[in-house]
C-alpha cells in the first residue's frame, strides 16, 4: 500500500492499537496504527504539486474499498490529482506496512503523533480511546524506530523503484533486493580424487606453475655452468658472466610488473577470438597469474647473487682480488635482495603490508644504485689490468651496464608522472565513499593507485568511467585505517602516478557469456567492465544494505548492466552460498566462466569450488 507523506492520520479505533505490557515487548509488537487508503486516480502523476485532500467515505457505497476490520475504523479517500507527489514517496511495497522504514521524521509526515508532538500532557489521564490512541502511538512509533536500528528485517525482498505506481505499470523497477532461490540445482561432485584436486588448484596453481619454470629453468643454467667451470682456475665461471645472469633476472621482474608491459600483455591476449577451444581460451584468460614469473626471476636473480658473492669472496680470500669497497658492496646487495624476498613471503607480506611496501620500494631503490656502484668498481678494476681497454670501454661492453640502464629507467619512468589531482569525493555511507576525478579520460577495466603519501603507501582501485566519457570515479570501503580515514574525512586531492593498470575483469571479453559474483566494494570494478564494455553475463552482488551503504546511483548501475541482477542484502538473508549461486546462475544462463571479484578467502574458496568440477573461474590472486 502506498502511503503519501502528506496524507493525514485518521482516527482509528484503540482495539487497532497492540496490547502491550512490557517495554520489550512494544519493541517487538508496535507498529503504526493502520489507515487504510484509496488513490482516488487510476494513476498518479508524480509532477503534479497540489495539496492533499482528506473526505470521509461510507465504505457502504465504495464497493471498491476494502472493508475495515473494525466498527469504528474510518476509511479516507485522497485525491490522487491533488496530492503533492514526489516520485520517491510512492514506493510500492505489499499490502502490510514496513516498519523497518520508520523514522521519526517519516512518522511525522505521515500524520503519526510522536513525543515530539506530543505536547499535551493531561489527556494521559482520559479514558477515550481517541485520547488512548494519542498516549500510545508516539511510544509505539518510537520503540519501533529504535527496534530498527538492530533487528533483523525479516520481510519478503522488495522491488524499489523510482516513479512507479501499480495502476501504472509503465514504469520500470530500478532494482531488487533477491533472496537466495529455493530450486537452486544440485552442485555435481567434484572431479579427481581429493588429494590430486587440492594440490592442482591450491598448491601447483598457474601462479606457482610460472614461479616453478623460471626458478628451475634458472637452476639448470646455475648447475650446467658450475659444472663446466669447475675444473679451471681460478675456480668457478666468469664473474661477470654470473653477474650478467644476476642482473637478467632482475630485469625480467621489473618487466613483468612495468604499467606499460602489462597493458600490453592484456591487449595481446584479449584479442583471442571466440571461435579458439574454450580449453585454450580459459588458459590465456589466467593471464593475471604473472605475477609467478615476478616471484621466480627475483628469487633466481638472489640464488645467482649467492653464488656471486661466494666467488668474489673466494678471491678475496685468497688474495687475488684486492677490492674491498667490492666487497663491501657486494654483502650490503646481497642483505637488500633476501630481505626483499624474505618480506615478500605471503605470511610476512600479509601480517604487515606496510612494512613489505616500504621494504620492496626502499630496499629496490637502493640496490638498484649499488648496482650501478658495483659495475662502475668492477669495471675500474678490470680496466686498471695490464692491456685492458678504458673504464669508459669497459662500462659500455658490459652487458650489466645495459640491463641496469634499462632497470633504472622503468624504476623512474612511474615516478615521473606523479602528480597531485583534485578529488570530488561523494560520501556513500560511513561505509563507502565515491571518490570522482576529472583530471583525464580513463579507459574500461582500469585500476589507478592513490595515495595521500607517495613515500609512505599506495592503494589500488579500479575505475568507473563517467557516462559523459571526460572523468572517472572509483568506490573506497572501509577495509583498513587508510580506507576509514578517506570515508570519514575524504581529501580533496590524491597523489597518482603512473598510467592505469589493466585488471583481472579484462580477460571477461573473450569468453561470450559469463557470470560475475561480488561482494562489498567488488561492485567497483564490476561496474567498470560493464558500464564501459558491456557483454551478456548474470552478476551476483551479495554485501549488506546494498542501497543505504552505496546509494541509488550504484545500484542503479548495477540494474543497468543486468537488469535480473542478484543482489543480496546479507543483513537481511545473512550469508549465502556463493558457491552454490554462483553455479546456479551458471547453469541458468549459459555461461562459460565466472569471475569474483571479492576478499581473498570467499575468491579462493569460489574458484575452487568452480575449477574442482570442471568450470573456468577466475579472480585476483594475492599477487596480482
């Protein structure tokens, strides 16, 4: 039934009015006393501005009202042409009244009295059931308003929408709010034996398959060349050629992580056609797994760094190398490259990724320049020999040099795009915030990091690119003290740098149809895909007060991109089973892949549940 705020209450009879004799009962059983509506107008035109009108009506000759369920219970009729309508006053719900809506500003506009309102303290004391009515209903609206706030709503999902009437069903929801459907078909079994499963899709994943090839292709090279070398003298291979592999393997993990090497690689591989075997295509689509190659080549540059300095060490030693500044050097590198991997290590990264950031940066930036320190001395010292070309000569020949001119470039090359840019932020909730920025156009299914520190941390987020195609906006939640601080006291401006990183979401595009599950601020780079890019697929949102923590604008976006979208509220539901959904909007459309995008357990725990029977899914991993 819907309820004009403007509509007056009437005067209804107390046996309306719930007994209640406990203050903890009226919290459960208040509700506001009943007046029973009839739009005058088949249909009611939002933009008409006039004043309600109230007339009695002898329900006797309205064979169209309802009949009261009491005697003394009157029925008014508005006219419908007169009422002042905003379109957000005729939210359609069922024929019951929802309390979880309650305010005690809306109690106010709908003619209840409330203890604001009530300001006549002698009618406390008459017997009338008018007078009766006027004492309980403001302790009933009241202990309903403050129930609110912490029960649990267990009314049926609603449709909400913007302007629509049900005499007039030319309007079109906006969004719904689903519960999980009772027919949902069965999960079939998981295919291989459980112990084959759990290591194929937990501990030889496509991210530990890329690190395992890099480091074992490394280690082949490491062992074939000290083989080869070990009957010469002074023992061992050629110094500079160990240093050579040292510095190729730091290459190859800056490369791999450089905004314009990943972009690029995106680019590559998105163009695979649909008519290539989903077999292959469900292969290049774990792309986002590079981040293996990173892990691998950094580790195999340390173990050539090892094996480096125990050869220089031996020299040493042994008097045939007289450089102790080399040395120096070299032991302060080799201190910069485990403590590097050391905090790298996931238990570490995750305990502080402050400290890890802080270590990756600093202790990378430093051994970059002692690098460069320790070419320019070796090279000194080779060109100091008998015959040897000059130091200029012997920089320029050494394949190190270039590898790290090469290193330092893309090292600075981010940082030469820092910036600061003015911010819009548009508080959501003290849940969300919805940061805007006009400083460049942004293309789909890119994520920028920003910060308010660029020495300190960066956070990464993904973009949503505006309809007029000339800003972008990005969605913050609060996962953190960082991510607090910007909702409770956004900032006006963020530092950025670099140029926009291409994210998981992008590999979506060569599967023809897929669906997309999220949770919380996962909605973020969801809309960015496909508000900018859109394509046939289901999406499943689960996160709790979907409309009061992200507000109308984000929802209906979501309602844009798939207008059956399931949204869960999971302060409603509670938590559903994703897994289950997640295959039960498989089967229903079609698809042949599924993306999350969610927090680091619910994703593995989805993919898993996926690839453990045979269906390609995919989400950001710890490292990509």
């Amino acid at each position: 039934m819907a309820y004009p705020r403007n509509a007056k209450m009437s005067s209804v009879s107390a046996h309306s009015i719930p007994q209640v004799t406990h203050p903890q009962a009226m919290a459960q059983q208040a509700r506001p006393v009943p007046v029973d509506l009839k739009i005058g107008s088949d249909s009611v035109n939002p933009s008409t501005a006039a004043t309600a009108t109230e007339t009695p009506v002898d329900t006797t000759q309205s064979p169209n009202l309802a009949q009261p369920s009491h005697t003394t219970h009157q029925v008014y009729q508005i006219d419908a042409d007169n009422v002042k309508a905003d379109p957000s006053d005729l939210l359609v719900t069922d024929a019951s009244f929802r309390p979880e809506t309650m305010t005690t500003a809306k109690a106010s506009s709908l003619g209840y009295p409330t203890e604001n309102t009530l300001k006549d303290d002698s009618i406390a004391s008459s017997n009338s059931s008018d007078d009766l009515e006027k004492v309980m209903a403001p302790m009933m609206v009241s202990k309903q308003i403050g129930a609110n706030e912490t029960e649990k709503s267990i009314i049926e999902p609603t449709v909400h929408t913007r302007g629509h009437h049900a005499a007039n069903p030319a309007y079109s929801s906006s969004w719904r709010i689903s519960v999980p459907p009772d027919n949902m078909p069965k999960l079939p079994e998981k295919r291989e034996r459980r112990i084959w499963r759990g290591l194929r899709h937990n501990f030889v994943t496509v991210y530990q398959r890329l690190f395992a090839i890099c480091l074992i292709g490394n280690m082949v090279a490491f062992i074939t060349l000290l083989a080869k070398k070990r009957p010469s003298e002074p023992w061992g291979p050629d110094r500079g050629d160990v240093a050579t592999a040292a510095a190729t393997n730091v290459l190859a993990a800056f490369l791999i992580r450089q905004e314009n090497v990943i972009n690029s690689l995106y680019a590559i591989c998105c163009a695979t056609p649909w008519w290539f075997p989903l077999r292959v295509r469900r292969i290049i689509a774990k792309l986002y797994h590079f981040g293996g190659v990173h892990s691998g080549c950094a580790v195999s540059a340390t173990v050539w760094f090892i094996l480096f300095t125990a050869l220089i060490t031996k020299d040493y030693a042994s008097g045939n190398y007289n450089q102790p500044a080399v040395m120096a050097i070299t032991y302060l590198l080799l201190a910069l490259f485990l403590s590097i991997c050391v905090f790298a290590i996931p238990k570490f990264r995750f305990v502080s990724h402050n400290t890890f950031e802080a270590i990756h940066r600093f202790a990378g930036w430093a051994a970059v320049g002692l690098f460069w320190v320790l070419v320019l001395l070796v090279s000194k010292a080779v060109s100091d020999g008998p015959g040897s070309d000059s130091l200029g000569m012997t920089v320029v020949k050494s394949p190190a040099f270039w590898i790290l001119l090469v290193i330092t470039f893309f090292t600075i090359l981010p940082w030469l795009r820092l910036r600061k840019v003015e911010a819009f932020p548009e508080v959501l909730s003290n849940h969300a915030v919805r940061i805007h920025f006009k400083y460049m156009k942004i293309g789909p299914i890119l994520g920028i990091r920003i910060s308010d520190n660029p020495l300190k941390e960066w956070h990464a987020f993904a973009s949503i690119p505006a309809a007029d195609g000339q800003s972008f906006s990005l969605i913050v939640s609060d996962a953190g003290d960082w991510t607090k601080k910007q909702i409770m006291k956004p900032a006006r401006a963020y530092w950025v740098r670099g140029i926009p990183i291409t994210g998981v979401l992008r590999m979506a595009i060569v599967f023809r149809r897929i669906v997309i599950v999220t949770t919380g601020s996962g909605i973020g780079p969801v809309l960015s895909m496909l508000v900018s890019h859109p394509m046939p697929c289901r999406l499943l949102w689960s996160t709790p007060n979907p409309e009061r923590t992200y507000g109308e604008n984000v929802m209906e976006s979501v309602c844009k991109a798939d207008p059956d979208a399931m949204i869960i509220n999971t302060r409603a539901s509670g938590r559903p089973d994703m897994v289950a959904l997640a295959y039960h909007l498989y089967i229903q459309s079609n698809a042949e892949a599924v993306f999350i995008i969610s927090n680091p357990s619910l994703t593995r725990k989805v993919v898993y549940g996926m690839e453990s029977r045979g269906i390609p899914a995919y989400g950001p991993i710890w490292d990509s």
